[in-house]
C-alpha cells in the first residue's frame, strides 16, 4: 500500500474505489526525481521593470505568463540516476496543467547527472524575468546559483556580454557559459553560473 495507512478506514483500497473517488494526477513526474522547487512564472510588462539592471535583459515570454517550473534534486541510489534538471509545465489560462514537464535546463542523455555535481534544489524569477535556480551539489561539489536569462529568436550572439572578472563579493569568479535550448521550439537561454 502507497498510502498512510490511516489515511483509509480499513487500511486498504480497491482500484474501482481509487478510480470513482479520487483526484487522478495531473502531471506525471519520473519517480526518483525528487522535484522540491516549484515557482510559477508571473509575466511583467517591460515598463513596469524600473530597474537600470533590466535594461538590456528580456523577461521569459508573455506566452509562459503562468507556467510552472519545477527543480528536479535527483536520485542518490537509483541505479539509473533520474532528475537532476529544471523543467517546465505548460498551463492554461486557467491555471490547469498541460501535457508533461519539459525540460530547460538537463544534462545531455544518456547521462542525467552533472560533473561539477549540479544538484537543483529550488526555482524563482527575479525582478527582470530571469530564472534562478540553486544547487546544494553533490558531496561538496556542485553548489551555485544559475541564472536562465531568455534570449528571443534573433538574439544576436555577438551582444552576449562578457564574463564578469568576480561575484559582487569578490569570492570568486563568475563563468559565463551560453547554450542554446529549444523551448517551444523559438527561445534560447543564456546560463550565468555564479560559483559559490
């Protein structure tokens, strides 16, 4: 029984009686994922972005207006590792989940782990519309923050900005990694990984 058994009255459940009275899920998510940062994107009119550090940045898409993006941690004792990712789900103007998650942010397959040990632990935007995602890693490796800025379908790359030479504290340097990742077949994504 997948269940706390006091959930039920007698401890047991039939599938007709799942079936008739119960929600089913919505989305299905891989099982050993372990999905622990959820964050709902909540679009915002390039005019009503005040900040001098949004200049030259472009917020995810009016059309993810809603979305959700989830944080895979990642299995630790899968024989087949699963997770590890950022994904997205699409919603309706509703807010009712469409199809499945799709991912932003993954190692190349066959491999769902990371190197560097980039375990993601939680999502959120910032006030230019960019994702951040945070790391806790992997038996000490892996820790960092990375920051997903969307870049529109005529981004040309040669506009990219340079690495900057160190983090606002000094502690270390900042790489700049670029890939580019089909979301909806239209955008890209520029990765800053802020090493901790």
């Amino acid at each position: 029984m997948w269940a706390w058994p006091i959930f039920y009255e007698s401890g047991t459940i039939t599938d007709e009686e799942c079936r008739d009275d119960f929600v089913a899920p919505v989305v299905a998510m891989q099982g050993h994922s372990a999905p622990l940062g959820i964050t709902f994107f909540n679009w915002m009119p390039p005019e009503e972005k005040s900040l001098e550090s949004c200049d030259r940045i472009e917020s995810f898409p009016k059309e993810m207006d809603g979305y959700a993006f989830v944080a895979y941690h990642g299995s630790w004792n899968r024989d087949v590792p699963t997770g590890y990712k950022v994904v997205y789900v699409q919603m309706d103007e509703k807010g009712d989940a469409i199809g499945e998650p799709i991912d932003i942010l993954a190692h190349e397959p066959p491999n769902a782990q990371w190197e560097d040990g980039f375990r993601p632990v939680d999502v959120d935007f910032d006030r230019c519309g960019c994702l951040l995602v945070t790391s806790d890693g992997t038996r000490g490796q892996g820790s960092k923050v990375v920051r997903i800025e969307y870049l529109g379908p005529d981004t040309d790359e040669s506009s990219l900005p340079n690495p900057p030479e160190s983090t606002s504290s000094g502690a270390s340097a900042t790489a700049l990694l670029c890939i580019r990742l089909k979301i909806s077949g239209v955008l890209c994504a520029l990765l800053m990984l802020i090493m901790g």
